[in-house]
C-alpha cells in the first residue's frame, strides 16, 4: 500500500506569483521523479466556483457586506467539490500542489476582524468546516509568498485579462489596498500559529526577486 502523499499549499495576496510559483514547483518535483498534481482555488470556469466569480464581480457588494462566514461558505464549497480527486491523488501516494487552498479563507476572511477573539472564534469555525465536516486534508506544508501590497498590485496589473471579471482588472479583494495589508499580516499570524506553515520573504529589502530564486527558496521550505 502506497504512503500518503503530500499537500502542499501556495498561499499569499493577489499578485504574489502563487500560480507561477505553483507551477516552478511541480516542475522541479517531476524532474525529481515525484508523481505531481496541480490544482488551483477558486475553480474558475467550473460550477463550483460560479458564486465566487459573482462575489469578486462584486455581485453581493463590498467584502464586508458580505461577512467573513459567507464568503467562507462559498470557497469552503468549491475545495469540497474537488475533495474525492484531491483524496485519490494523496491515496496514490503522489504530491498535490494547491494555488491556494483552506488558508486563503482564514486569512481574507480573517482580515475584516478588528477583534482578535471574533477572529479566533472564525477560525475555529472555519477549520472545523473546512476539515471535519467538509472533510477535506489538511495541508503538510503551506508556502506563504509574502510580496509588499504596492509591489503586487502592480503586477495585478500586468496579468492578461481574466475571464471570471467583468469589471476591469481587478476584483472586489484588489480594489481595497488596505484588506490587501490586514490578509499579508493575517498571514504572518497564522504561521505563528501553525508551524506548518512557512513564510517566504519574495522581496527582501524591497526589491522583488527573480522567479528561480523564490522557486529556490520554496523548494527549501519543503
């Protein structure tokens, strides 16, 4: 019987460089002889991800007039839709590499707390959601691309045109520079808290890195 396999999550804001670091990393990992899968989150273009599209179209209005619980609800949903792939890939024994996964929803959603105890209360909520009812595996590793918010704005701006928006270049989470700091610092928090979790500097002294050389870091963390 094969040992389980890993999962590996690649978290950070948008436009910190997840998906291309994602795919750097599956690369690397199938030049190394390891069975890898790519999944990305949200599942853009499937029905699981329909209600997400419309939320960052800006559909139900603003982040908060939407709250923590329900946009956690949508994302929650669309991860379960690919649970039973999810589980296979890990029974085989193979490596699944998520472009986010259940800490994006802690740590977006987690932003719109100004109190530290409803946050907590969240996250309890949302882990309990996510991993027991839901049933989804918990990641072994989750890669946090830490990017300044100015640096990944700007290359929002430069990514080709996405088919889920109908309103310019940038969703409802984009819009809001100052959400964009309170998830990078949520973040931050949740790796104190979970030592799964592992925090990669992409821009030290405020001067982005290369691509190889975050893949480089990244492949370290694991």
């Amino acid at each position: 019987m094969p040992t389980r396999g890993r999962l590996i999550a690649i978290e950070g804001t948008n436009g910190s460089g997840k998906g291309t670091q994602a795919r750097l990393l599956v690369q690397a990992l199938r030049r190394r002889g390891r069975r890898v899968h790519l999944i990305a989150f949200p599942q853009y273009g499937q029905k699981s991800a329909a209600p997400i599209e419309a939320f960052l179209n800006g559909d139900f209005g603003a982040p908060r007039d939407v709250g923590p619980y329900r946009a956690a609800l949508l994302y929650a949903v669309d991860r379960a839709a690919a649970r039973l792939k999810i589980l296979a890939w890990l029974a085989a024994g193979d490596t699944v590499i998520a472009d986010r996964f259940t800490a994006s929803n802690l740590a977006y959603s987690g932003a719109l707390f100004i109190s530290t105890r409803e946050r907590t209360k969240f996250w309890r909520w949302a882990e309990t959601l996510e991993f027991e009812t839901l049933g989804l595996p918990r990641p072994d590793r989750v890669i946090v691309l830490a990017v300044p918010v100015k640096t990944s704005h700007k290359l929002v701006l430069l990514k080709k045109a996405r088919s889920y928006l109908r309103r310019g270049k940038r969703d409802v989470h984009e819009k809001d520079r100052s959400l964009e700091r309170r998830v990078l610092a949520m973040y931050q928090v949740l790796a104190r808290r979970d030592a799964s979790f592992r925090v990669i500097n992409c821009a030290p002294q405020g001067k982005l890195l290369g691509k190889t050389d975050v893949r480089d870091k990244v492949l370290a963390a694991l």
